[in-house]
C-alpha cells in the first residue's frame, strides 16, 4: 500500500517542536535540514511540499532528530558546512568551518589582487599552517586562480579531508596537503602565509557552547594557559617560510591582538592592519617581514 503524502509544512512543525530552543538556532530551518538528510535530498524541504514519508525514513528521522537534541551542530550531521560559498566535508578531526574566518579569506584575496604589494604575483605560492578541512586555502585559491599552495595539519585524518575537499572542488592540481607539525621538513618560502591555529584558552573551554565543545577536535582549540601557545611557536615558523616582503594573515580570538602582535614583533614580524569580522571584532591580523 502506497504511503499518503503528508503536508510538509506540518511535518517540519512537528520536528521544530521537537528540538530544543536555546535562543541561537532557528529550529524551523534545522527541522527543513533533518527532514531532507531523513529523504536523502541535497537540498532542504520546503513548507508548501508534500512528501512521501516510508516507515524507514521515519525511524531514519527519529534518529537525526535525536541527535540534534543531544546538541550535535546540523553540519557534522550531516557532514559537510557551507563555507565561503563552496561546501567543504569535515570529519571529528577538523575544526568546523564558520563565518567569522572568511574574514581572512577576503583579507588574502585583497592582498593577492593588490598590484602596489611588493611580492610576486604572478603565481603567488600559500602555506596554511594547520589546516584542518583546508578550507581557508581551498577557499583563497578557487577565487585566485593563479595561485597554489600547500596547507600542512598535525593529523593524517584533517590532512586526508583536506584532500578530499580539494578533489571535489578541482583543486586538486593546486593544492598538496602534508601530515607535519607545523613546517618541519618543509622546505621553502612563500608569498603568503595563514593559520587558524587553537587560540582558545584552556580555561575558557568548558565556557564554550556544546556544539564547539563536544564536536570540534580539542586539538584545534585548546591554545594552553593564556591562550597564547600556538602563536608562540607559529611566529618563527612564519618568520622563517615568508618570502621578504611577503604577508601573514592569522586569525585571532577576541581581545588577542596586542599580545600576539608583540609575540610576532620579537621574530621581526610588522603588524600592517588588521581585519574585523561582521561582528565588528578584530579577527584577522596582518603581518610583513621588517
């Protein structure tokens, strides 16, 4: 016996109704998310449809909404974020990608297409220094198509995500991927150089909400004492892998600027500017050699 279509917009009501309300999630869209993973469709379900429902996807159903009840983020349900407008897989060992990074994404474009910047151009060469899903390079590079790079992570498993990432998204021909800690056995320079290292300090990270906290990778956030660990040991490694005259751009956590700028000032690293998110919080800062 066939199944009797059932009005979508009553069946989202019923999922919305069903998660939980913490003020910062609209449950409607999450429901239109859970719903279109239960029916194995790419893109959400909208209200005015009807859908054909079998008892598997019910149960199938049942099951993501369980999940996202118990706080795990609609991305690592279902696998991939939305990221600078290309989507980018992620597994336990990447960080989860979210808006406030693309700030340094627009920050390395504005350098690349700066034609008064000092560095080579031509085919500029990027290093991302713990680059998890590698969606900051992978992002820089599908909109500067001359450029090519090599984006290193401390865990075979980011690393094997990122490229995976950079098949999917053709850049694979552009972009290596390495398992290292930080640039040992690297050889090289290059124009421009960027990291989103774990800067959260260890304290803070019981503060954090429950989608960070139990999901993303405890290696890519926890930034020790003050916070400050990563930079401590990033800003030689920049120092040493920019060309002269190249640029750095690192994303930093909130209120973090002056100290990692005086941290990359005693490896002759310049702060040239800074970079704030949509929030109107400095998340990006920018260095060059002296």
């Amino acid at each position: 016996m066939a199944n009797k279509p059932q009005s979508a917009a009553l069946v989202l009501a019923d999922i919305a109704a069903r998660l939980p309300d913490n003020g910062l999630d609209d449950r409607r869209r999450d429901a239109r998310h859970l719903l279109a993973l239960a029916l194995d469709r790419t893109a959400p379900v909208l209200p005015h449809e009807d859908v054909d429902i079998t008892s598997g996807q019910w149960y199938r159903l049942d099951q993501l909404i369980e999940r996202r009840i118990k706080g795990e983020p609609i991305s690592r349900i279902r696998g991939y974020r939305e990221f600078y407008s290309l989507d980018f897989h992620i597994n336990p060992a990447t960080l989860d990608p979210r808006a406030d990074s693309e700030t340094l994404v627009e920050a390395a474009l504005r350098v690349l297409g700066d034609a008064d910047c000092p560095a080579p151009r031509v085919a500029p060469r990027v290093l991302d220094l713990g680059t998890g899903s590698g969606c900051l390079l992978l992002a820089i590079l599908a909109n500067a198509p001359t450029a090519s790079g090599i984006g290193v992570d401390i865990q075979e498993a980011a690393a094997e995500m990122a490229r995976q990432n950079a098949e999917r998204l053709g850049l694979a021909s552009r972009a290596d991927f390495h398992v290292r800690s930080w640039d040992d056995g690297l050889d090289g320079q290059f124009d421009l150089v960027i990291s989103n290292p774990p800067y959260i300090p260890r304290p803070d990270l019981e503060c954090l909400m429950d989608e960070v906290r139990l999901y993303d990778p405890i290696l890519a956030l926890d930034g020790g004492d003050d916070g400050l660990d990563a930079w401590r040991a990033l800003a030689p490694v920049i120092a040493r892998r920019l060309y002269p005259h190249g640029t750095a751009l690192v994303e930093v956590g909130q209120g973090q600027g002056d100290e990692v700028a005086e941290i990359f000032d005693h490896h002759g690293l310049r702060l040239t500017d800074q970079w704030p998110d949509l929030a109107g919080v400095t998340r990006c800062l920018q260095f060059s050699g002296k």
